[in-house]
C-alpha cells in the first residue's frame, strides 16, 4: 500500500503512473546505466511539439539529473544520435567517474576561506580596506 501511495504522489521517486502509462505506450527501451537508471524514446520519429525525437529517463531511486552518467548525457540532450549501448561511445582520457552533485550535504564543495569549511579562516593580506562612511 506504502508504493501505491509513493508511486501515485511523489514524482522524485523514481516514477509515477502517468510515466509508467506514457512508457507502456509510446516507449522503446533503449538501455539502463550503470547506476540502474533506465533510458527510453518514443516509438514516432519525431514529437510534432518538439520536433525531434522524445527521450527520457526513469532513475532508479531519488531523481537527480546530475546522475546520469556522461554517454547517456550526450545521447539524452540530442548531441549523438546513438545511445552508449550501441557501443560506439568511447569514454575521453580525461573524463572521471561520476560523482553525484554534493550540494547541500556534508561532500559538498567548500573553498578556502568558506566559513563552513574546516579549520580557521585565513587573515586579510592587506589587498582590502574596509569602507567607512565619511562626511
């Protein structure tokens, strides 16, 4: 009863009816990610709204568009015409492993200087003077 409820009212939860009636409809399964994520396009060329071909994404837990992994990425934005699964996508040397976006939990990115990271924050070097109202 708890899913039926979740599935019904929460959108950021993987996926809802309405998703999961468009995809029995119109969907193609195109492949899943290696974090479970699954990727679908529409059945028809072309979207008479949008005019090019339909594509989403069914995330396997909590929505985060930040987890879609860098082939899948190209292929969901229209960059490439072929999904990671048809094989030609090759990783560049310089592209790391995905990292999810950290932002507001305790990996989030804090520069030096940042009240909230750890340690004292550094003294002015004297490249500042502060403003005093005048006469």
């Amino acid at each position: 009863m708890k899913s039926f409820f979740l599935k019904f009212f929460t959108w950021w939860n993987s996926q809802t009816f309405g998703t999961q009636f468009t995809i029995w409809r119109v969907g193609v399964f195109v492949g899943e990610d290696e974090f479970g994520n699954k990727y679908y396009r529409s059945r028809f060329d072309k979207d008479p709204a949008l005019g090019h071909e339909r594509r989403w994404v069914v995330y396997n837990g909590y929505a985060d568009a930040s987890a879609i992994p860098p082939g899948w990425y190209g292929w969901m934005h229209h960059r490439v015409a072929e999904p990671p699964t048809a094989g030609s996508y090759q990783p560049r040397p310089w592209q790391q492993p995905h990292k999810p976006n950290g932002t507001g939990t305790a990996e989030a990115y804090r520069p030096p200087g940042s009240t909230l990271a750890a340690g004292r924050r550094p003294k002015a070097t004297g490249d500042y003077q502060a403003w005093t109202p005048g006469p």
